[in-house]
C-alpha cells in the first residue's frame, strides 16, 4: 500500500508575475486556492515547500503546513525534495505527488489521476497529458507535447516529451500537464542527476529521467488546468473562481 503526499512548490521570484504566489483571487492569496484544491482531492497530506516566510505564513496562517525552503533551487522538484526530506526523514511516504503553486482552478479528479500509472510497480514517475484540440496549439513551443505508446486505455508509457510538434503524421497530439507523482526514491534518483543533453536542448526536466532511463508513464484526462504565468492568466482564474462561487 502506498502513502502518498502533496507537494506544492511555490516561489515569489516570477520573472512575469511578481510575488506571484501571493496574488490576490477573490480576497486570498493564489497559493491559498491551490492548497485547498490540493486537499480536495484527499489522496494524502498537503505540504507547500516555499521559499518565502511570506507563503509559509499566508498558509499556516488557514491551518496548513508548510515548509521554508532554500532561494538557491533551479526547479520546483529540488525544492519538493527538500522540503519532504525536511518533513519526513523516516520515509513514510513513498509517493511525492508535484501540483505546481500556480493551478489554483485545478479539479481534484486530475491530482488522482497522477497515481493511476504508479498502479504498475516499473513505473518511476507518473504524469498527465490531453489531447489538444485547438490547431495553434499543435505548433505552440510553449506547449509540451508528449510522444508515447499506448499501454492501456486512457494509459501511455512515455517515450519522449518536445516542443515540436510530434509525432509527424495524422493523428492526435497530446499536451503534456505538468503534474507528476513521483515514487519517492525516484524522486531522489532524479534531483541527484545533472541535467541531460536533451533536457538542456529542448528545455525541459522530464527528459533528465528519460535519458537517465527512468519509466515515466502518462495518464490522459480531459481538460488542461490553468496555470498563471500573466496577469491577463490571472484574470482567467478570477473568472473561473467567481463561477464557483
């Protein structure tokens, strides 16, 4: 039996939306919203690993727990890696789920969804994608495609993750939701890697665990969650907020 827990990092240093963690939606701070998102999903404990006192405060202050971090991470697994060795020395959780600080709209159903693929004792990392329906962004850079071959229904084992667009040829391509769950020791094999020549290249992560030869395996859902990255983002969660309201 698994014991997962909830990572959620989150840092003040956003190079196009300062203090961004802090924001403000609907009178509480950005984090505050996907903290609790976090909790609705009830698969395990909710942690936020923050490099702020600001955001440490912003949650404990509602009856959170979190954990204050180094300034000197290159990503937001680094970070979760810290703050669950600092959390939890003995081990007991063996699965580290990743939910960005910046997806305060996301819906429960795709935070479970992360540790269906863990169901299969080879896989190290697990992670979302959907498929992508508009045209432009089937040629977007900014959306991470992933290329995989399909293992189950709903269900692939990654082979590659590009800012292409992959694979060539007809047929659906799949935006990668970066949302991942991690088997503990995965998780410590991976921040121990330098990054990797492809990672490098098309400038992303996941692609440190491929080449190192970890399995990451994809679970696809049906709707990609907001990230804020912008003000005018920013303004979509508020909207999509006071929906729900």
């Amino acid at each position: 039996m698994s014991n997962p827990i909830v990572l959620v990092p989150a840092r003040l240093a956003s190079t196009r939306l300062p203090n961004k963690p802090l924001a403000d939606l609907h009178g509480e701070p950005m984090i505050v919203h996907v903290w609790r998102r976090a909790i609705e999903a009830d698969v395990g404990p909710v942690l936020v690993a923050a490099d702020s006192p600001a955001i440490v405060e912003a949650i404990t202050a509602r009856g959170g727990q979190a954990v204050l971090t180094g300034l000197h991470h290159q990503s937001g697994s680094d970070r979760i890696f810290e703050a669950i060795s600092r959390f939890d020395p003995d081990q007991r959780h063996d699965v580290v789920i990743n939910v960005q600080g910046d997806l305060p709209t996301i819906e429960p159903a795709p935070v479970r969804a992360a540790l269906k693929p863990l169901d299969n004792p080879l896989v190290d990392i697990a992670t979302l994608a959907c498929v992508i329906t508009r045209e432009d962004e089937r040629t977007n850079p900014n959306v991470v495609k992933v290329v995989g071959t399909q293992i189950a229904p709903d269900l692939l084992r990654a082979l590659y993750f590009t800012r292409a667009s992959a694979p060539y040829g007809d047929g659906p391509l799949l935006h990668h939701i970066g949302l991942y769950a991690y088997r503990r020791a995965s998780l410590s094999r991976f921040v121990s890697l330098p990054p990797s020549p492809l990672e490098q290249r098309e400038k992303l992560e996941q692609l440190r665990a491929l080449e190192a030869g970890l399995r990451i395996d994809v679970a696809l859902v049906d709707t990609v969650p907001l990230g804020v990255d912008t003000a005018e983002d920013l303004e979509r969660a508020r909207a999509i907020l006071g929906q729900r309201q």
